[in-house]
C-alpha cells in the first residue's frame, strides 16, 4: 500500500518536470489564435504578440496603413527571406529591425517601437 503511494508521488513529481520544460522552451514563437500564417510577415501592436495586430502575405509591405503606423511593438518574419523594417512608407528612413527568415522580436525595442511604417525583403 505505501509502495503504491510512493510510486504515485514519483509519477506526479516527473510530470511535474515535464511540465517546467515545456515552459522552458519558450524560445519558440507565439502559438495563440492570432497565430501567423507561414508566409506572412506579421506584426502587432504590443509586446509579445499582443493588442492589434496586422498579418501581412509575403515579404513586402510599401506602406502598413493607418490601423498600423508607428504601432508595432512585436513582430515575427514567417516568411524564407530575411526582412528588414523600415520607419518610413515605401522602406525609406531608418532600418528599424533586420529580421532572419523565421524569426521573431516579442518586443522590437525603444528605437523601433510604434515606428515601423513599411518591410521588405533584404
Ligand atoms: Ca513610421
């Protein structure tokens, strides 16, 4: 009887390890109901892939709109190329974030945040 109870603690304490693994890899990007398409560029207006959001089919984006304009504070590049941010409409101004194909910002940072107005592959 008191073997059966161990053997009970032992399994609870290795899911338990499991667990706080999982939550340790968190490295990996956001998976929510917002999540972003493969192919997208997708960007958000606050960290961690949160608040309004605006998911964008390939590499390029001349100008992100009025609901996005300098609102961005998280971003992920699910696209094959690597993209770069820029400050102004049609990639002019200063290069805000170089983003790798495949990656993620869950915050772009002071000296990109709620500046970003256009992408592209670069
Ligand atoms: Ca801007």
């Amino acid at each position: 009887m008191k073997k059966a109870l161990l053997a009970g603690v032992v399994a609870t304490a290795c899911a338990a390890v499991t667990m706080s693994t999982a939550g340790i890899a968190q490295a990996s990007p956001p998976k929510n109901p917002n999540d972003c398409p493969n192919g997208y560029v997708c960007v958000w207006g606050d960290i961690n892939y949160e608040g309004r959001y605006l998911f964008n089919p390939g590499t390029d984006r001349a100008n992100v709109g009025s609901f996005m304009n300098d609102l961005t504070s998280s971003l992920w590049n699910r696209t094959g190329s690597q993209v770069c941010f820029y400050e102004h409409a049609d990639f002019r101004g200063a290069t805000l974030a170089i983003v790798p194909a495949g990656s993620w910002l869950s915050n772009v940072g002071p000296a990109a945040n709620d500046k970003i107005s256009s992408w592209r592959d670069c």
